[in-house]
C-alpha cells in the first residue's frame, strides 16, 4: 500500500509541468477538457490518499483497534512513523476540505451573483452596452445569459473588432467556459500542487474563445488584431457594472483576457496555423490520470484486506 498511496499525492506536480505545453500546443477547446478532467481526477485521488493514510494510522491505535475488534499483530506496530504520516495526512487533510469549501461558497455566491446581474440587465437581446466610456466587456451566465459591453469598448474597435468580440464573449456563454475554471479552481484549492492546470485553463477558455471568434469571423489575423487593440484600450480594474461578488467566478478569466501577460501568446496563436491534435501529450495526461485511479483504487484494497484479515484473528 505505501507506494500506492503516495503516488495520487506526487502525480498532481507532473500535471503541473505538463500544463503550459497542453495549453499551448494543443487546440483550447481539448487542452481545456483534458486539463479540466485530468484536474479534478487528480485532486479527487489525493484526497483519497490522505484520507486513507488516516485511516491506517487510526486503526493501529490501542483504542480504536480494540472497538473494531482488530489483531494488533495483523495490523503490525503504531510506529512513530505512522503517527507522524498519519498526522500530517490529517492536518493536509482537513485543510484540503476547508479550502474546497471556501472555494464552492465563492463559486456559489459569484454564479448567483451573476444571474441576478444577467436578470436585471435592461432589454431582452444577449447583448447589453452600457453608456460608460471606461472600455471592458464581459459575459454573464445567466437564463438567459448576457454579453455586457460598454461605449468605450465598441469606440476602440471598427466593425470586425466588434464582431470578433461578441463572437469571443458568445464563445464564452455557448461553451460555459466558468465551469472549467470553477472546476480547475476547486481542484487547485484541494490540492496547491495543481494551481498550473488551473492558471492554464484560465488561458485555454480564452483561445477557445478566440478559435471560436476566428470561425465567426473568417480571418484569424483581424481576431488577433481585435485582441491586441481591445487589451490595449480595456479599462484596468473590476469592469463597470460587474458586481464585486462576481470576482469568484469571473474576475481572472477577465483578467487573462485583457492583461499584458497573455495577450502576446493569444496573438501570436492566432498568427500561427490552427493547432492540431497532439496524441503524444494527450497519451501522457491520460496515464497519468489513469495511474493515479489505479494507485488510490489499490491502496484503498490493501487497507481493506487487511482490516478484512485483521477482523478474522
């Protein structure tokens, strides 16, 4: 069991290498599934790692032993080994199940949040302008969703800018692209080691996006033209008229789209050919992701055959 248990806890660091060549070297809508997917397998396999390393060192103390009627000499000695193992597992543990529940109270207050806004919003098309000369643009899931874009925003860009941005930002609502974040987001505070996969899928929904707004358009160059001259006009700070609670949800996928950083990655991507398929890195993820299953499955055996075992002496 000991090597099985560890490696749901080390694999997530390999996820985290592989994060930004996923992102950059395959095409946004698979990098996002997979690093998603693979995000939240990882997390979850952790999580049941530690909780097993719990249960190993609880069930060779004398008290709890007894009550379930276990052979200590089955079980083997409660070592000072296992107690710190068990110990620190505990610790991680509990920290692990605070901070995901900080994480979804956030998610949930921000999606709540955001569909209050959507409601109030005026008219009844997906698209709103607010009368604001600070340049931003968001959406808003909601029922229905809505595209929010101010005065100063369409002012900074001609007709295929504004096209190109409404497509980019309908990308964002038809994909429900804040529940590939929201997911990376939770998996990462679950488990630190997997906060790249998270800051990747940040990225990822955006050139998403962009393929998307590329598709509507028709011409790859005038989207990343449209990027460029949107970042360089957009407004720093929280959007207009986006309430402070969205932050949860919404603010780093806002962020990623008009910060400096990766607005020269998302340009040049644009600039390039359509990624293709990368089956290499996709076979790799995938095995990682598989192994760590198959390590936490095992692990969760062997603690059952020996408490079966212990039981029957």
């Amino acid at each position: 069991m000991r090597i099985a248990v560890y490696l749901p806890l080390l694999l997530p660091a390999l996820l985290a290498v592989l994060a930004r060549p996923l992102s950059d070297r395959m095409h946004p809508r698979h990098a996002t599934w997979l690093l998603t997917g693979a995000a939240a397998v990882l997390a979850g396999c952790g999580v049941v790692a530690l909780a097993l390393l719990v249960a190993s060192a609880l069930v060779r103390l004398p008290p709890v032993a007894s009550l379930g009627r276990l052979s200590r000499t089955v079980l083997g000695p409660d070592t000072t080994y296992r107690i710190s193992v068990g110990t620190l597992a505990g610790i991680l543990l509990t920290a692990a199940a605070m901070a995901a529940t900080a994480s979804l109270i956030r998610w949930y207050r921000g999606l709540a949040a955001a569909h209050r806004q959507a409601r109030r919003l005026p008219g009844r098309g997906q698209a709103v302008i607010l009368d604001d000369q600070a340049a931003s643009a968001y959406a808003l899931p909601g029922r229905p969703g809505r595209i929010v874009v101010t005065a100063g925003m369409l002012e900074a860009l001609d007709d295929t800018g504004r096209a190109a941005l409404l497509a980019h930002e309908r990308a964002h609502l038809a994909g429900f692209h804040h529940l590939f974040t929201s997911a990376t987001r939770l998996a990462a505070a679950a488990n630190p080691l997997l906060r790249p996969a998270a800051r990747a899928v940040e990225y990822t929904i955006e050139r998403w996006a962009d393929e998307e707004a590329a598709s509507a358009v028709g011409d790859r160059r005038l989207v990343a033209n449209a990027i460029g001259r949107a970042a360089l006009a957009a407004t720093p700070g929280r959007p207009p008229g986006m309430p402070a609670a969205l932050g949860a949800v919404f603010a780093p996928a806002h962020r990623a789209t008009h910060a400096a950083g990766p607005i020269p990655r998302r340009v040049a991507a644009l600039l390039a050919p359509a990624p293709p398929r990368r089956l290499a890195l996709l076979a790799v993820v995938l095995a990682v992701t598989l192994l760590a299953g198959v390590c936490a499955l095992k692990a969760a055996n062997d603690l059952q055959d020996l408490l079966a075992l212990a039981s029957s002496y």
